[in-house]
C-alpha cells in the first residue's frame, strides 16, 4: 500500500506541470458566458479553488464535493470503489482524503463519462493499479482528443493506464461490501455515453452530468448529447426511484427526487418554446434574444451556463437532429414510482 501510495505522488509530482500547462490552454478555448469571464474560466476557478468536503451518505459511503464534482467512494470489507475522479490537479488531495475517510485502497473506479473534470484523475489512479470501469465510448473519447461545442475545452489523449479496462454497453451489475451498483446507460443525454448508477439497497443513485443541481446543463452534441435524450434520461432515472431516494447530481448538493422532477418540468418548458420558436423560422440569435429561459434564470442560471448558452444548446440540439429519445407522454408525476431492489430487478 505504501509502495503505490508513493509512486502515485511521485507521478502526480512529474505529471502536474504538464497538465497545468494543458488546462492553461484550454483556457481560452471555452465559450464566453456573456460577460468577461468565459464558461471554462468560472467553471475551472471552481474546481481549482474549493475546498473538499466530505458528507457520510450511508453506511460506508461517502461522497467528496469541490473537486471538479461530485465523487462517491463506496467501502468494502477491503477496499474502496471510487465513481469519477475528478480534476487532474488536485488528485493528490482527493486520494489523501478518501483514504482518510475510508482507510482503505482504492481498487476500482467508475467513470460516468469522459469529461475532464470526472476523469482527470484517471492517470493518477490508474498508475496505481487500479481498474477503471466505464460506458465503452468512453474508453473510444479518451484515446483521442475531443473538444465540446459551446463550452469549447478539449482534452485527450489520455495515457494507457488512464483508460478503462472494463466496458459495458447498456448495462452493468457490480458489488461492493454490501451494495449492488447496477450501471445503466439509456442513450443519448449529458452524451450518450452516460453512465446512471443506482445503489441498493442504500437507494442512492449516481446520474452525472445529466443533472447538475441547480445549474442548466451541459447538453455535448459532438458526444451524441440531446435535449429530447436528456428528458427521457431524466424519465427513466423518476420512474425508477421513490421519494425517499439520495439524487447525487454530476455537479451541486445531493438532491431528492422532488428537486430531480423539477429540474425536468424546466428541461421540457424549455424545449417547448424553444421548438416553437425553431418551428417559426427563427435563427439562433433570435431565439436567444426571445429569453425562453427568463422564468428560470433565477433558479437554474447561477451555474457554469447563462439563460442564453443553455437556449443555444437546446436550439443547436433541436435543428441537429441527433435526439435518440422523445420525452416520455405525459408528465413526469405520472411516472411509476419505486425503490431500493425493486428498482434494480430489471438491470440483473
């Protein structure tokens, strides 16, 4: 333990420079917010900047915010099950933390999708032997360098040690101390590449960056991700937990799922005027200028995203075509309600 503790700091040590030197870069890649500051710049002064916490969710799990996101350490009688890892540079502290919380290795880690900040502690973990699981087009994303649409950043190539070693396509069911994790992917989202991980029986489910809380998300075309997708992704995540279930968003507070069914009902009013407004002919510009979002901003736009970012996302999804899913008929309260092994019994 000891040996892999050291020659993971001495890693972090030699790769840290260069990995800032690439953020730097990245820097002045990403989309303006509509004012100074870009979308990139707040997010990363963010992640660079607060402080860790860690909250006790159950029984021998954890969940580790201001690292980039939200990681989840799941405890077994041995060992430790990490999902996402958060930015590069601060791997050193995320991994000093969940030890000290857990005392225990860290053997496995769960990447919910490709993005920086949940899988740039990858090299650092994977130097130490650990197994890194994900969605296969995950593995595909960090093999070479990929870039996202009007957040802009781009990251890649990640080294071999950084890449998953085991890959699933739709689902996937694993076990760690006492819990059944059940990875699910339902299409196109965040991405399409997106794993939901639902937790029993301490009915807790893990969805990425399809719910950030309460900030509009980040919808990456270039990465299969959609409007219509990321609704449908949000119905099925409903339909299969109850009101008692821990919502632990990509970015933000744990939520519940009252705040997870609002979230939704502002995806849907935004999407059904911004389609009205695509149906009428409208270009980008204008329709980002009618403000579909203005009765939300309040609430949802405080985050990495404006009003009109978020609008021009939706209005790109939209024209492009590339929604895999329709939102689910009928309103998201009408959705089946259940939890815990129920909930799980079809991902077995």
């Amino acid at each position: 333990m000891a040996f892999i503790q050291e020659n993971r700091w001495n890693f972090a040590q030699i790769i840290a420079p260069l990995l800032l030197a690439a953020w730097g870069t990245v820097y002045g890649a990403f989309a303006q917010t509509g004012s100074n500051e870009t979308v990139g710049q707040k997010a990363i002064k963010q992640f660079e900047t607060t402080p860790l916490q860690v909250v006790n969710l159950d029984d021998h799990i954890f969940l580790f915010s201001g690292d980039g996101e939200n990681i989840v350490a799941v405890v077994g009688q041995g060992d430790t099950l990490l999902i996402d890892s958060g930015i590069a540079t601060r791997s050193t502290e995320l991994s000093e933390a969940i030890y000290k919380a857990t005392a225990r290795p860290v053997t496995r880690l769960i990447n919910t999708h490709w993005h920086l900040d949940h899988t740039g502690g990858n090299p650092y973990f994977g130097s130490g032997g650990v197994t890194i699981i994900a969605q296969e087009n995950v593995k595909k994303n960090l093999t070479s360098v990929q870039s996202v649409s009007f957040v802009g950043f781009r990251d890649g190539h990640y080294p071999e040690m950084a890449l998953p070693t085991q890959t699933y396509s739709s689902s996937l069911t694993l076990h760690q101390g006492s819990q059944q994790l059940s990875l699910v992917n339902y299409g196109s989202a965040h991405t399409d590449r997106d794993s939901i991980i639902y937790l029993d029986p301490a009915n807790i489910v893990l969805v990425g960056d399809i719910f950030s809380n309460p900030f509009y998300p980040v919808i990456d075309l270039g990465s299969g991700g959609s409007i219509d997708g990321l609704i449908h992704s949000v119905d099925e995540v409903l339909a299969h937990t109850n009101e008692q279930t821990k919502v632990i968003p990509g970015h933000g507070p744990f939520a519940t799922r009252a705040d997870l069914r609002a979230y939704r009902e502002m995806l849907a009013h935004v999407r059904e005027r911004v389609q009205e407004l695509v149906a009428a002919g409208r270009t980008m510009n204008q329709t980002a200028a009618a403000a579909p979002t203005s009765e939300f901003d309040a609430k949802w736009g405080n985050g990495y995203l404006s009003g009109n970012v978020f609008t021009e996302m939706v209005y790109s999804s939209l024209k492009k075509g590339n929604d895999g899913m329709q939102p689910s008929s009928g309103s998201a309260n009408s959705l089946p309600r259940s939890g815990g092994t129920a909930a799980l019994s079809q991902f077995e």
